[in-house]
C-alpha cells in the first residue's frame, strides 16, 4: 500500500488546521520525576526551567513516594517484569488476586476486578453486564472513556443535565419498563471539581429500583474522612453496585484501574469483558506499587489530611487575592477566566514564574469558560503554595482582572 502524497497531504491539512485553531496539543517533556517540584522542557527551544507543579493528578504525592518505588523494586525482584499473558491463561499472579482484595476492603465493597487501566475498565465494564433490554442513563458530564464504553454497549442510552436530579427522575420513570437501569456518574468531576449527589442518586436509584455506577477516578484515596472516595464522604458506603477507579492518579500514579461492587458483577467482567480478555493486566512492579499505596493509606490519613488543609489553603488564597474559582472542596480548584486566550497567556505568565499550570478552553470546556485548572497535593509544602499564589497575583494584576467580576473580565477579554 502506497503512502502517497494525496494520503499525506489529507492529514498534513487537518493538522495545520488544529494548529490555526489553537486546537493543537503540544507535549511538554518533564525530566524529572513527577511531583511538586519538577523540570520541563519545551520542545519549541526553550531551556530545561524548574517549575512548581499544580496540574498533575499526583494528589497524594505518591508518584515517586520512596516507600512506594522500594516496594515496586521489591516486586520487580520477586515477580519480575511483566506477565506475557493475560489473565485467564496465564497472566494471574498472588499479588494480582491480593491486590484485587485489598481494593476490596478499601472501597467497601463486595469483590475486585483489576484492568489495565480505569480507561478498559469503563471500556468494558457496561457491555459486559447490559444487554440491549436494558438502559444507561449517565450524567451529561462523564469522563471521555465512560462515553466510550457506553458506545460500545447495546443497551439503550440516555442522559440527564449535570447533577440535575429532578431530571434524573423524570428519565427513570421513563424507562421503568426496561430489564435494567444503570444510572451512570463520575465522582468528583474532573473539570469543575464539583461532588456528584450521590446520597440523592443512591434514593432515587433504590426507589426506581435501578443500579448506580460511579467511577471515582478521581476521588479514590482522598475524597471523604477516610479516603475511601465519594460514597464515603456523601454517606452511601456499600450502596454503590459498580465503581471503576484508577490506579494513575491518588492511588499512585503509575497505571492502571478496576471494576468493584456486586459480587456477580465483577464476576461477569471476569467472564466477558473483553479488555480484560484480550489485554495484559497491570504488570507486577506496578501491583507491588499500588499495594504498598493502599497500605500506607490504610495505616493513617495524615496525606488526605495533609491534602485538606492544603487545599483550603490554596482556596482561600485565590479568593482573598480576588481571583474567581468554581466553589467546592475538593482539590480541584479552576481559576476561571472565561476567555480562551486569556487563560492561555495567564498560563505562558506562570511559567514564567516557575510555576506550571495549563489552559483549558473549548472543546475541552465549554465555550467561554475558559480556566486554568489547579490541582493540589499532598506533595505541595505552603511554600511551594505560597509561590505559586504569589504569581497568580503578580499575572492576576499585569491582567487587571484581580478582584473583578465574571462580567467585568468578559467585559474586558470577551468570552
Ligand atoms: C483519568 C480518568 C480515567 C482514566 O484512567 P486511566 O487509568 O488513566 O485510564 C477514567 N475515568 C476518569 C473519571 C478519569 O478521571
């Protein structure tokens, strides 16, 4: 097959399109390991610079936590470097099934299944309970991989208004002739850092007798008194029927994620789900990994705790130096600037100052809500926050948008 210049140049032309839109995805390489305080490089020429970190899903500063890379080490000793198999041939060591159960008992739940990542989890984990007599009705902000296994499953899908539960009811009493309902949500959403209702859904979900799915992605290990996730904090542990969850964000950072709930659940994604059929499983140094996480985090919650206070810390700040950001509590924290050139020169500016923090604008978030989305951890002292407020009101002022309101900066930017 011939890769001819007609082939090429179809491509080249989408891609400088992108580029001509701002729609382009340039890579930064960090050569250092990941936490709070690491060294980029821009691929466009400029130098190696130490940056302060506030964008990476490292919430508990385990990515290169020593106890964690002594204990992958000792697993790459013990169980060597990876499986050639997938798991039911053979490709299912110890670790993987003592893993499976420490997951278990973390999440409060009845059984485990691992993925190679949360993405084949969510890829998998619908089909292989649903059929097409059944519904998903999923909040209309899910996670791009969520989408992707529902496109892959035959049952019907519907959705309903981001944590709209008025909604949510109306679309469960219009499907209560189907076999199954699935009511489908994220934990804490990853955008706006904003908490699913849980507790409401859970009600709404007993009363229309339907199952509740949540992937907690972005939660596990932190979220809630003991770390447990969303259902901890808004008080429906064990009513949850599935959770999918990552192994690449608090609990680690390496790679990755699971189904857990319903014993007969996890069992039919054992049997049927085919990135768990047809995909190596997490390789053993990352096991030993997440294992030796999930035993520092079982043992003390001086690290959610510490990410806590970090956190209020750093809302506060924002606010006080009259910056606008999306109100919650978790460590998500958007500064919103609602234009999306702004949020890319406000970005350019930190750097600047050594700290590293990205622009999000459409497609990625709606149109004229333009942000940098901040995420605190763990691994960040006051100083590291200190610093990195410091340049906020520094670019915050050579902007002028500090201490107004969303108007008055769309007034001044446009959307
Ligand atoms: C990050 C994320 C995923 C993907 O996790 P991987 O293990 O990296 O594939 C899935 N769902 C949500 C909500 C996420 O935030």
């Amino acid at each position: 097959m011939a890769y001819t210049e007609k082939t090429r140049g179809i491509y080249s032309e989408i891609l400088t399109g992108l580029k001509e839109a701002g729609l382009f995805k340039q890579e930064r390489y960090i050569h250092s390991s990941q936490s709070a305080d690491i060294e980029v490089e821009f691929p466009t020429g400029a130098n190696l610079k130490k940056v302060i970190n506030i964008c990476a899903n490292n919430y508990l500063g385990m990515s290169s936590h020593p106890e964690v890379v002594k204990a992958a080490h000792a697993g790459l000793d013990s169980h060597g470097y990876g499986m050639s198999s997938v798991r039911f041939i053979c490709g299912t060591q110890d670790i993987h099934r003592t893993l499976e159960n420490m997951v278990t008992r973390f999440l409060g739940t009845e059984d485990t299944i691992l993925f190679p990542s949360c993405m084949d989890a969510n890829a998998g984990v619908f089909e292989a309970i649903l059929t097409k007599d059944d519904v998903m009705i999923s909040d209309r902000l899910v996670h791009a991989s969520i989408i992707d296994g529902i496109r892959l499953c035959s049952a019907m899908h519907d959705t309903f208004k981001h944590s709209d539960m008025e909604h949510l009811e109306e679309k469960l009493q219009l499907h209560n002739d189907k076999r199954l309902k699935m009511v489908i949500t994220d934990g804490v959403f990853s955008m706006d850092g904003d908490t699913a209702r849980l507790d409401k859904m859970a009600a709404l979900c007993e009363k229309y007798d339907a199952l509740l799915f949540m992937d907690d992605s972005h939660a596990s290990g932190f979220i809630g008194k003991t770390g447990r996730g969303t259902h901890e904090k808004c008080g429906v542990m064990g009513q949850l029927d599935i959770i999918t969850t990552t192994f690449g964000k608090g609990l680690g950072g390496a790679s990755g994620g699971c189904v857990s709930g319903r014993r007969e659940l996890v069992e039919m994604c054992r049997q049927k789900a085919r990135p768990y059929l047809f995909s190596n499983t997490i390789a053993p140094p990352v096991v030993a990994g997440v294992i030796k996480v999930l035993e520092i985090l079982s043992a003390s919650t001086d690290r959610r705790d510490k990410l806590e206070r970090n956190t209020e810390f750093w809302r506060k700040g924002l606010t006080d130096a009259g910056l606008i950001i999306k109100e919650g509590d978790t460590p998500i924290v958007p500064v919103m600037l609602f234009n999306a050139k702004l949020s890319q020169n406000v970005s350019h500016d930190l750097y600047e100052e050594g700290i590293y923090a990205i622009g999000f604008f459409f497609p990625v978030v709606p149109q004229g809500q333009a942000r940098i989305r901040t995420q605190i951890s763990a691994g960040h002292e006051i100083h590291h926050l200190e610093k990195a407020l410091e340049a906020f009101k520094k670019v915050g002022k050579k902007y002028d948008i500090l201490g107004k309101t969303k108007a008055e900066i769309i007034e001044m930017y446009g959307m």
